[in-house]
C-alpha cells in the first residue's frame, strides 16, 4: 500500500498530541473551517501551525490550519485544508477531520482518505444510508478500496438494507481484509437470525486455518448465545490446541464450561472497528505508521473502548517518539479488559527505558495485583527487578511460577530464572534449570547457546559444549551472540585461528557488544596480531563496559595476555 498522505514528514508531529488524554481530543471547531483572527494572515496562520509541529503540538497545529484556510485566498484554501484534515485525523478528532474533509483534493490519496474518514463518521452517527454511499461511490477507492469494501456491508446493515448486508465483498490481494469480510458476514448471518449460515461461514475460515482463533471465538460466542455451551467448550479447546496459552481463549472456555452469560452480539461499529485494527495491525508490521495511525483513529471513532487499537497507538506513538502521548493510549485500558495485563506491561517498560524504574515497578505490580493469576504480568514484573539487578526479588517470582505449573514448567520460565541464578554467582542453580529446560527443549538454541556459553566461559566440557553452540548456530546462522559462543569455545580449545575467524563474523554482526569485541581482542593476541588485539580492547573501552571487564581489559592493554592458563576439562 503507497503512502496514503501527501504530508508525511508531518506525521511524528501530528501524532505527538495524538494522545495527550485517554480519550480524543477536543473538537477543533464548531464550524468546518474556523474564521481567521483579525489582523493575522493565512501564512502567519499557517507558519504558526508549522511551529506548533516542530514543538510537538499537534492538535494545536491543526487549529492553526484550520484558521489559515478560513483566512486563505481561494487558490490556496485546498492545500491548507488539506494540512488541517491530515492533523485533525491523526489527533483523533475524526469528526472534526470529517467536517472539513478535502473530498476534491487533486491528490487521489488524500481524496479518497477523505472519503472513508467521512464516511466513518456517519457510520459512528448512525447514518448508515449515507456511509454506504459514499463507501461504493467514487468518492473512496485505492488504496482505501479494501477498507471500503469490508464497511460497506456494516454500512447496509445498519441502514436496514438486509440483501446488499449479506453479500460477501471481493477484495483482491488482502488476504487480512478478505479474512475479515468473512467474519464479518458470519456476525451480520448471526444478526438475521440465519445461525445455520452463520456458523457455516465461521467454520468454513476455521478449516482454513483461523489465524489468532478469531472465528473460533466468534463461533464459540454464537454457539454461547444459542445455549449450546458444550459445542462452545469443543470448539474453544480446539483452537487452545494450536494456540495452548491464549488467555482469551482459556476465559472464553471457563466462561462457557460454566454456563455463565454469553457475550452478546457486538453491535455494527464495533464489528467495522475490529476490521480497522485488524488493517491497521498489519501495516504496523510494515512499519507503516502513518496509515495505521489514520485507520485506527477511524476505528476508535466507532468504538472508543477498543483497547486493541489503543495498545497500537501507544505502540506507534512510541515508536516515533511521543513518549507521553503512548503512555497515555497504555493507560486507557482499565483493570478487566483482556489487554489491560499487555497495556501495563508496555507502559512499564517505557517508564524503564526512560529510567523511571520505580515508576516501572509499581504499573507491574499493579498489573499483577489486578490479575494474580497471570503469568504475563508477573514475567513482566521478574523481567524488570531482573533489570534492576534485583535477582532475587526476581527469584521469588519466578519459583511461585515454577511450582505453580508443576512437573513440567514452561522452559522459558525455567530460562528465565537461570539468568538470576547466574547472575547471583548460584551456577549449581542455574546450570540445573537450564539442564531441566533442555529437556523439554533441546533443539531451542537460546538454551543451548546459554547453557553452551557458560560451559564454555568456565572451561568445562569444552567438546559438548562446542557441540551445543554450533548447533544453535546452524538454526540462527546470523545471531552475533551465538557465533561469538562458538568462537570462544575455539578459543578454549586453542585453536585461535579458527576462533579469529568467527569472532570476527561474530563483531560484523554485534558491533556494539563489549563482550564480543574483547574476545576478538584476545584472538588477535594469540595468533601474534598485537596491534589489532590493542585496538579492540581500546574499543572495549567505548562500549561502556561493565567494572569487571573495564578492570579487566585496561590490564590487558598495559600488559598483554600470559599464557594460556584456563581449564580445559572435558576436553
């Protein structure tokens, strides 16, 4: 899909207003196009908007837009009309965006976002007839078509228009719209009281394949609805069975094992607003954030409460920069919504990675607080007291885990809790947990390169571990980490020649990494490359090196290195 604004280098400034409260922003104006303040010019207007982007003012950009084009001479009104359009939708003021859409504008992008954006918002007003006008006219076509084709039926729904409402869109090359057009169907069946078509449609997508069990959900829910609670459990166990630890799915089979009130039908919007999110998440994938930031803004204006959407807006936000406007989107979703635990867990380590750790650690126990039971929400929070060097805070977590899951605990927490146990000096502890995880695991190459290394590093079954890290080397041949494993097992075993050549493919692939640059430092020392070993241990020094290595390498700059003098057992 090709950019859909002319205006993208404005982008990261819109969006950093775009989330300034939990919810949208105020109106820009009662009017389409406020009136001009007398005396001021459409350019002043308009270099004052530019100036509110290059503050990170957004919303107040628009208005300046808004107020240039009222005061604008007529051939230049389309252009700023266009700069206010663009502003206004990418703050969330969607309405606004819609009162003063450039349907005319010479760009077809543009145009036909406009269209879409209009039609959105009659959608959102109830005004069916007139969305889906506008969605099968001229007035929204590429690259909008696939957008346009999934709400129109939503459209006809809502307008009473039963016969255009079932008809399945064609949509070509979007596979993700097509998906969605399906179940979207399979919903608006449900609403007609055709279930017989409804659940047709729903299984016809589930033998295909279901990605993310969305219409396994949805065919669980109609057979909720339709008091066949033990059809509802099959089918949710089928789907647990490709995707074993979805939490949506373990409280959807709970809830209907227990015959307890069947989710009801969403309403129209609320269909067309999953749509959205489901477009807009993959052009996050293609990191295409500014038609992912316009889709979910118009998928919030059908449905404010998506919280879906917002854990992608905050993610956008955050991606470009606006560190308060994405924690603002995490902080929408509220204790009970299903990505409450996912929305505390990013505001956490956005809070982290400012340094703000006290603040991170307490949206982590919050998270946990409000979900004990979660084992997301209490990794995040072992993730973090991990990052503070606080192991064995970190421990506690994980041990409750552990022993909460029995004989055959996920691998990954049992990985997770090694690291503490290395990093506390509790080797026995953690070469046993790594040992435990291999055998559930014991083609993971994290777990062999962990294991591996540290066999390695502490000269002890040279040849296994040798083994165990080129083995993970073959499944992620481009991992710098693993491939420095495998040239410090060289290393150990004395054959420098063939440790330089892969330490050095382990230094063009991890640049940065102290740890790897040293052991090419000491390579270079053995096969006589004195000048280089000095050079990468003076490049240690740049990487900010933790004290032991720092200590470590400025000996070695002064002195060189002895002999060879590590253990070599197993060798």
């Amino acid at each position: 899909m090709r950019s859909i604004f002319r205006l993208t280098p404005l982008l990261p400034a819109f969006a950093l207003a775009a989330c300034a409260t939990s919810g949208p922003p105020p109106p820009l104006a009662e009017s389409s196009i406020p009136p001009a303040v007398s005396g001021q010019s459409a350019y002043g207007l308009f270099l004052a908007g530019q100036s509110a982007i290059n503050d990170g003012q957004g919303g107040e950009a628009a208005h300046y837009f808004a107020r240039a084009a009222g005061a604008a001479d007529d051939a230049d009104t389309p252009l700023l009309r266009s700069h206010t359009f663009t502003a206004a939708l990418l703050a969330g003021d969607v309405h606004a965006a819609a009162s003063i859409a450039p349907m005319t504008d010479d760009d077809l992008g543009i145009r036909h976002l406009a269209g879409l954006t209009v039609a959105v918002d009659e959608m959102a007003l109830g005004q069916g007839s007139k969305a889906r006008a506008i969605l099968t006219g001229a007035d929204v076509g590429p690259p909008q078509a696939a957008a346009a084709a999934l709400l129109a039926p939503l459209a006809a729904a809502e307008a009473g228009d039963n016969e255009a409402a079932i008809g399945l869109p064609v949509i070509d090359g979007d596979p993700v719209a097509t998906f969605f057009a399906n179940i979207d169907q399979g919903l608006i069946f449900e609403r007609l009281h055709r279930y017989d078509e409804a659940e047709t449609a729903y299984r016809s997508l589930i033998e295909r394949g279901d990605p993310a069990a969305v219409a396994s959900i949805d065919l669980g829910a109609l057979l909720e609805r339709r008091g066949r609670t033990a059809d509802a459990v099959a089918i949710y166990d089928q789907a647990r069975g490709r995707m074993p630890g979805d939490p949506t799915l373990l409280a959807d089979k709970a809830r209907a094992a227990s015959r307890r009130d069947a989710p009801p039908l969403p309403t129209l919007n609320a269909t067309a607003s999953e749509a959205l999110t489901a477009v807009a998440s993959v052009l996050v994938i293609r990191r295409q954030n500014e038609g992912a930031l316009a889709y979910l803004r118009l998928a919030l204006r059908l449905d404010p409460d998506r919280d879906s959407a917002w854990l992608l807006v905050g993610d956008i936000l955050s991606n470009i920069g606006d560190k308060s406007g994405a924690w603002a989107a995490y902080l929408t979703p509220k204790a009970g919504s299903a990505d409450f635990v996912a929305a505390r867990g990013k505001l956490a380590w956005s809070y982290q990675a400012e340094g703000r750790k006290d603040d991170a650690l307490e949206e982590a126990r919050t998270a946990l607080a409000a979900e004990p039971e979660s084992k997301d929400a209490a990794t995040t929070l072992a993730d973090l007291l991990r990052a503070d060097e606080r192991y064995e805070d970190s421990v506690n977590i994980l041990d409750r885990l552990i022993t909460r899951e029995g004989d055959t605990p996920d691998w990954r927490l049992l990985y997770m809790r090694a690291v503490d146990f290395q990093q506390s000096d509790r080797w026995p502890q953690a070469e046993s947990d790594l040992t435990l995880a291999l055998k559930q695991q014991p083609d993971e190459p994290e777990l062999l390169n962990f294991l591996g290394y540290s066999w390695i590093d502490r000269g002890e079954k040279l040849h296994e571990a040798l083994a165990m890290v080129q083995k993970a080397v073959n499944t992620n041949p481009q991992s710098g980490a693993m491939i420095d494993s495998l040239g410090w097992a060289y290393y150990r075993l004395g054959d420098y020649t063939t440790a330089v050549e892969k330490l050095e493919q382990a230094v063009s692939l991890e640049a940065g990494d102290a740890d790897v640059n040293n052991h090419l430092g000491d390579a270079y020392w053995r096969v006589g490359r004195r000048i280089e070993a000095r050079f990468q241990w003076s490049r240690v020094l740049t990487l900010v090196p933790d004290a032991k290595l720092k200590t470590e390498v400025e000996a070695k700059l002064r002195n060189g290195l002895g002999p060879m003098d590590m253990p070599v057992s197993g060798s």
